[in-house]
C-alpha cells in the first residue's frame, strides 16, 4: 500500500509522495489496522475449502485482504453518512481527520482493492470472474446503502417494514457475504453449481449476521439512564434493521406502535427497556436463530454431502463463524 508509484503512472516528487503518505496512506493504514472480527475473511477461506483448491493457499490470504480493504472503505464512507463518533472502538476517521480526508481514503480502498486483484497470481479468466464478483457486490451495496440513507423506517406501511428491512439487510450484508464466499471458491477452480449453492448460503450467512449485529443495540444496562448514541445510532436514525423487523412482524399489533414511540424518547432509554422486556426479542430472536442455523448445517450437508462437508477444515469454519457472532453478541 505505501509505494505510490504502483498505482501511478507517473512516479510523484519526494515531498508530493510525503503529501500522499500523511493524507491518504496512514489514515488507511491505522483504519485497517484497528481490531477486527475477520469473519469476511474467514468466508474467504470457506469458499477456498469448498473448492478444488487449485491455487496456492497464499492467493486466498491477498483475497482476503481485498475484501476486508472494500469494507473498511464502506465503512468510513457509512460512518460519514451515519454521522457515527466511533468504529472499532477509536474514533471515526471523519473525526480524526475531517470529512472530505475520510471520503476519499475510504473511495480509495475501494480501488485499491481491485488494483491488487490486478496483481494476484491467478490466470485472467478467473482475474475476470473475481473482478465481476467485486462489482456485482458493489453494486448491491450502494443500492442498499440507497435504502438504508433514504429511508425513514417510522414513516414507511406497516405491511411493507420487514420488506424493506430484509431488502436492505441482503443487499448491504448478505451480498458482501455471498461475494467473499465466491470470491475464495472461485479462484480455487469451483464449478458453477458450487458457486449457485455457495451464493445461497452466504445470504443466510450474511442475515445470520446482521441479526446478531442488530440485536446487540437493544442490550441496555440497567444502570443506564441515557444512551450511547453509536450503540443506537440505526434507532437514532430510524434506519432499515432487524428490530423494526422482528416490530412489525410481531402478532401483537402494538408492537411497532411502541417501539416508536420509544425510539422518540432516546436518549431516555427506559421505554426502550420496557419495550425490549414486554416483547421478549432477545429470547424469541435467540430461539429463532439457533433454528435458523440448525436448518443451514443440515441444508450445507444436503447439498455438499456428508463426505464434503465433514472434510476437516470446512465444518469448523462455519462453526467457529457462528461462536465468533455469538460472542461478539454475549460481549456487548
């Protein structure tokens, strides 16, 4: 990332190189280095096990590194748009070093990304297939970015919140779930049935996720009297998430009616509270997912096969991606 005359063609003076270095490369460099979960790059893996493996194991880590470069870069754009104050416990890099810095180096790893797809290892037809990959997801992103910035979920039908929250969830998630699964099977040489039911799988993955990460918010200390505006910046917002989901799609019909009216009396987190513990989310959300993630295993071994699916390295995978979400959850 630090040599500049690899994406230039005209290689930059000293002390325009030294410009770059201080404005772009070292705010990216500390962004990417802040700690992370990886499950992005463990899907990466996944998708690689999956395969035939016919490259070298080397390649799949470079992929990796591409997909965590892409989201980190979504993220510093979204914590602009979100007007976040935090990520990965440090400031917001908008608010080390200014919006207009932020954007770009954050549009920056965009591209960076696919200039080291430019440089991997691997003939040009699937150089190809993994660049349609990267775009295809890029372009679900933004379009679900679209949904989740434009959108004033309190304002939206009843009948059509849960639409919206699942269109925004698979765009936003699930496809950048989806694409580092391919992205791992594809450059080890998987067939295009592999790629179709590994796709599939991914979108689950990636709503699996996201629950997990939306329902962190709504675990509210007791103590509390006012609330952390990042831990509750998607209510804040009145953004797209599981919670007005699981709101709408509730049988009691004064379930959304309330949470409205709890998300209006943030930072006052009491009506919250209340309304988490008269719909008891956590509880059938926990149960909802255990079973979600029971139906997903015994589905991967429908289609993979026993044999294939209880090779060595492919169950712990999905497993240890399951416990590292679950954790994350606990710990919040």
């Amino acid at each position: 990332m630090n040599d500049i005359n690899t994406i230039n063609k005209k290689p930059l003076s000293g002390f325009a190189q030294k410009i770059v270095d201080e404005i772009l490369f070292k705010p990216a460099e500390e962004f990417l280095s802040r700690p992370k979960k990886g499950v992005r790059s463990e899907l990466v893996q996944l998708g690689f096990m999956a395969s035939d493996q016919q490259i070298d194991k080397s390649v799949v880590e470079k992929i990796a590194s591409i997909v965590e470069s892409i989201h980190s870069g979504s993220l510093i754009v979204d914590d602009i748009q979100d007007n976040s104050p935090v990520r990965r416990s440090k400031p917001s890099l908008h608010r080390i070093h200014g919006i207009a810095k932020a954007i770009n180096t954050g549009n920056w790893l965009y591209f960076s990304a696919f200039k080291k797809l430019d440089d991997l290892d691997v003939n040009e037809r699937i150089k190809h297939r993994l660049g349609c990959i990267l775009h295809d997801m890029l372009f679900s992103g933004h379009i679900g970015q679209a949904l989740d910035i434009g959108v004033d979920i309190t304002e939206v039908p009843a009948d059509q919140i849960a639409a919206i929250c699942e269109s925004t969830i698979q765009l936003k998630t699930g496809e950048l779930m989806a694409a580092s699964v391919l992205l791992g099977a594809v450059a080890g040489g998987s067939s295009l049935k592999l790629e179709d039911e590994l796709y599939q799988i991914s979108l689950e993955l990636g709503e699996i996720l996201q629950t997990y990460d939306d329902l962190k918010i709504l675990k509210i200390k007791p103590q509390n009297e006012e609330c952390d505006q990042k831990n509750f910046e998607d209510l804040y917002n009145r953004r797209p998430c599981y919670v007005w989901k699981y709101a709408a799609e509730h049988t009691d019909p004064d379930a959304l009616i309330q949470l409205k009216s709890a998300v209006a009396s943030l930072p006052d987190t009491n009506p919250l509270r209340d309304w988490v513990k008269t719909f008891e989310i956590h509880k059938n959300t926990k149960l909802a997912l255990d079973k979600q993630k029971k139906n997903l295993m015994n589905r991967i071994v429908d289609q993979f096969g026993p044999s294939e699916f209880n090779r060595p390295y492919v169950q712990p995978i999905i497993s240890n991606l399951f416990q590292v979400l679950e954790i994350a959850y606990e710990q919040n």
